[in-house]
C-alpha cells in the first residue's frame, strides 16, 4: 500500500457504526459510503443474511480451517452467476501474483484464464476468491485452510450476489454518471489525473461522500440513497470540471 493510499485514509474519521451504504461517525454524522470496502460492500454493510450466516457457523464451533461442506457449496453458488468458472480456490490475501479482477455487475463471463472475484461481503479484504475456467483449472493454486465461519459467509454472499436484481441496480446506480468518473455498473473509475484525485476525495469527504481512497480502485455506487446525499458530487462536479 502506498502512501498516497494511506494519507487519504488518515483523513477518514473513526468509524461507530456502518449500516446499508452509510457510515456513522463518533459526532454522529452519517457518510454515504461509495469505498464500500472495495467494493465489498457493494450489496450493502451486513446485506442480506451474510452476518446471520457467519454468526450461526461461529455457534456451532467452527471457527478453524478445517473440511467443510463450504467450499463446494460456494463453487455451486459463484456458478450461478459466472457460469464459466469450473473450480475455484480461497486463499489469503498477499498470496500468489496479482490476478484480473472480476467485479460483479460487469457482465457474467470470466476474461479468461485464472481471475480474482470480488464478492460483495464486507470485511473479507484478507480473503481472495480466486477462479478458472475449464483450461485454467490446473493452474488454481491450493486452498488455504480459511476458517469455516468464513467460508459459509462468502457462500451466502455469492447467494445474494446470484439474486440481486441487476436491472433494478442499474435504474439507481445512473443517478451517479458524472465527468469525474466513468461508471460500469455501480464502478465508478476517476476520470480526474491521479494527482488531482487527492483533492477530490478530501472535497467530498468534507460533504459527507466517502471516495475510495485508493485511484485504482473504483469506487462503488450504491443502490439506496437520498436525492440530498447525492446533491455534494454535483456542486463538486463545478469545482473538478473536466474538459
């Protein structure tokens, strides 16, 4: 990670509470949250059933890395959605090379070879879902021993992933298109230069809007919000003009 990268997260408050697509601060201001913890928020903090998921698993003692049921029932699941992926490993973050990206809600065919999927569950930043197609499944490399209760959480995640309503996503997420990015989906990549983003996250966080703070990594609309809570990107959009 590098500095630039850390200097924007210096600027964020400390967090109380996340709930939905908002964070809430220790002064009680509330955050529309467009970091989305990469994007793995993108169904939302605590969506869905993911956390009941986690906690039932936690209950029931498994908390270790041991074999589970978890790991092919998320394969089932992921399939549901990419059709393409013939095996998938878990692994933790930092391990093997960096792979393609494959955001969700940008199409349902993987690029080919072996790629990393973000799944919309906050908080699994350690974690990478790592998938292949039929002629790239030699290449997956060995699962790590992730704990169970984690395991059983990216399943239902990938569950509610393969249920959201993409159409009625993309009726809420057009309310973000600006010139200060270029949206795909709910992804919004900056079309500021790299040297200018600081300045626009530091405005619109000053506006209650979270931006991602890392400029290669986009940003993530979401899909409840208030006309208000968006009003902020347009009085920025005069100050950041680009063209």
């Amino acid at each position: 990670m590098n500095n630039g990268i850390n200097e924007l997260k210096a600027c964020l408050p400390r967090i109380k509470r996340a709930r939905d697509f908002h964070l809430y601060d220790f002064g009680g201001k509330r955050y529309l949250d467009l970091w989305l913890d990469g994007g793995r928020a993108a169904l939302g903090h605590k969506a869905g059933k993911i956390v009941r998921e986690m906690k039932n698993s936690l209950e029931k003692g498994l908390s270790a890395g041991y074999p589970s049921v978890y790991a092919h029932r998320l394969l089932k699941q992921v399939q549901r959605v990419y059709p393409d992926v013939a095996g998938l490993s878990v692994v933790f973050s930092g391990a093997d090379a960096v792979l393609p990206v494959l955001r969700p809600f940008t199409g349902r065919r993987l690029p080919g070879g072996l790629c990393e999927l973000v799944l919309p569950m906050a908080g699994s930043t350690c974690l990478r879902l790592v998938c292949a197609d039929a002629a790239s499944i030699d290449l997956l490399p060995a699962p790590d021993a992730v704990p169970v209760f984690l395991l059983s959480g990216m399943c239902r995640a990938a569950s509610e992933l393969a249920v959201f309503d993409e159409t009625e996503g993309e009726k809420a997420w057009q309310a973000f298109d600006s010139p200060l990015w270029r949206r795909d989906g709910p992804w919004l990549y900056p079309e500021v230069a790299e040297d200018t983003y600081p300045a626009l996250f530091k405005a619109l966080l000053g506006r209650g809007v979270v931006l991602s703070p890392d400029f290669k990594t986009p940003s993530c609309a979401p899909y409840i919000f208030t006309e208000g809570e968006i009003a902020p990107i347009k009085e920025i959009e005069r100050e950041f003009l680009i063209g």
